[in-house]
C-alpha cells in the first residue's frame, strides 16, 4: 500500500532554508533572451512561445480558480525542462487550484510536489482529496447540486477534514468563478440555463480525484503561509510562486481571494536571497516592474484571453534567462 500524502487538518473555527545549489545567473536585466526592445516599446519582450487552447492542455484539478495557471503550462514545461540536473521537487507555496504541481508530477517533470495554501477552505479540499479520495469520491457521486442543497451546505459547520473538503469543492463548482471569498454568489443561469449544475460534472470529478489519489504519495500538502516558506526553502527545491494578489493599488484580489495582502517587496526579496530556481508571476503593474528591475531578474510578458475574451498578460519572472 502507498503511503499516505503528508497532510494536517484542524477544525475551523466559527469565524470564518537549507539553501540549494545557486543557479549561475546572466548579467542583470529586465527582459527574456530575446532582442531588445525599440525606443519607446514595452522593455520587456512577449514570450516566444505561443498562446495555448487551454482546452488543448490537460484539467487536473477539480477545483474552478480564480486566477488558475492552465494557460501557463506550456511555459511551465519548457521552464522545468531546461533545468539541469532534473529537478526532484517542486514547491508552491501559493498552491490554490494545484494545476501545476499537478501537471509536474503526472508529466514527470518532477519527482514530487509540495503544495503550501494558507486559505483554511481550499487547504482542507487538498487535506480530503489526497487523505480521503475514495470517500470524497463517493460524495461527490451521491450530491444533487440544487440552490437548496448547496445553500444547507454553505451554512454547515463541518466537524472533519473531509465534509469541509468536500463542502470547499460543492462551493467553488457552484459560485460564480469560482469564488469562495465571502460575499460570492452562486451561477445563476450558467451554461445552456443548466444553472448550478452547469459546473458540476460528478464523473469527470470523481475521475480527476481518482488520479489526484494515485500520485498522492508524490504529493506534500501543507496548511501554511508560503511566505514563511520562502524564508527556509528546501535544499535542491525549484519554486513555482503565483501569488493570488494584485499589485499596483488594483483590488481584484480582495475580491477574489479571502487573504489577499502581501508585501510584494519583501516576496521579491526573498527570492532574490534563495538559492532556488524559481518562477513567479505577476501582473505588469509599475510597481512588479520596478521590483523585476531592481533585483535584475528577468521577465516575458505572456499574452492570452481572460475568460471574457479580453487580451490581458502577465509577467513570467525568472532569475535566469528561461524563455
């Protein structure tokens, strides 16, 4: 029998470094490999790699995440492939929806994964799924999303790991994007007017959950702050950092996300002292650009669609030239 993925779990409440090898780095700049921009362009290059279909790239997490990273898997192939020698674990100390310690581990990109998430819902969800798979799995089988159903449930208390992972799942399938910060609402009409239950498939569910549960001895779970991590990042550890906050007075984080404070400056210090390779991500507000300059690493702009077709892009930093 494989051992069980390294998880804790306490009840909520009713409120509700030994260092790694240094990578050699180029000569400090804010851009990717690419040539330099002309006067008056955006200094820092779009990735040379192209826009994905993320209907192209696999879905491994069962959880809807604002903010979710599907369409950053291409690059975070490429990135983990150009790591010599192969990287053997992988930490994320902003996990949310996991897509890409996910993705890591199944691809065998790395050997394993350590997922960190301070968000006491979305932490027991990973709790229930790699503790208790087959009977989250059964639960997830057995529920009838009606407004109802899934108006008792938000109001109960759970008493184990497992109803709170499973009520954190029935809650993020059934708000509108995902959202599990107070105040969300639920899908109203959804998709073909199927309402709530247009973001509840049970079989596809279950079978992501079922894979989750065979990797789950190659995944580390902790309910922590991964700025915390930071300070004392394991020896031989790659960083994958997406923290779920906005930079540069924007306030989409304080409705996404229920902690969405972070020093940004310190998190860019931090990783500046680390001996890791890392990869971090960010909107391309002044203030993350100024911070990209001011510690020498490098950046590409990665361009797609939000989820309302508008073209937006972020910012894939690096101490390295990676793309």
């Amino acid at each position: 029998m494989r051992p069980a993925a390294r998880t804790s779990w306490s009840a909520p409440t009713s409120s509700s470094r030994s260092r790694s090898r240094r990578v050699r780095t180029s000569p400090p700049a804010s851009g990717g490999t690419g040539p330099a921009a002309p006067a008056g362009a955006d200094p820092i290059p779009v990735s040379p790699i192209p826009a994905v279909n993320v209907a192209s790239v696999p879905q491994r997490s069962p959880l809807r995440y604002p903010g979710g990273k599907t369409w950053l898997i291409p690059h975070i192939r490429h990135w983990l492939k150009g790591i010599e020698p192969r990287p053997k674990l992988l930490v994320e100390p902003f996990a949310g929806g996991g897509i890409v310690s996910l993705t890591a581990v199944m691809e065998g990109l790395v050997d394993r994964c350590l997922m960190v998430e301070l968000d006491r819902d979305v932490a027991a969800f990973w709790h229930a799924a790699l503790r208790h798979g087959p009977e989250l799995c059964e639960m997830v089988q057995h529920f009838q999303p009606t407004r109802e159903a899934v108006d008792a449930l938000s109001r109960q208390a759970p008493a184990t790991a497992l109803e709170h992972g499973f009520r954190t799942l029935v809650l993020n399938r059934t708000r509108r994007g995902g959202i599990l910060a107070p105040g969300a609402s639920l899908i109203r009409s959804g998709e073909c007017g199927m309402g709530l239950a247009s973001r509840w498939y049970p079989g596809t569910l279950v079978r992501r959950l079922l894979t989750i549960a065979d990797y789950a001895h190659r995944i580390e779970f902790n309910e922590s702050d991964g700025m915390a991590l930071l300070e004392a990042t394991p020896a031989g550890a790659v960083l994958f950092v997406d923290p779920p906050y906005s930079a540069g007075g924007k306030r989409a984080g304080q409705r996404l996300y229920l902690h969405n404070q972070l020093d940004h400056a310190r998190l860019f210090a931090l990783l500046a002292d680390t001996a890791a390779d890392f990869l971090l991500t960010y909107d391309g507000s002044d203030e993350i650009r100024k911070l990209v300059r001011k510690h020498g690493f490098r950046a590409v702009r990665i361009e797609m669609r939000n989820t309302h077709h508008a073209r937006i892009s972020e910012l894939a930093i690096s101490r390295r030239p990676v793309f």
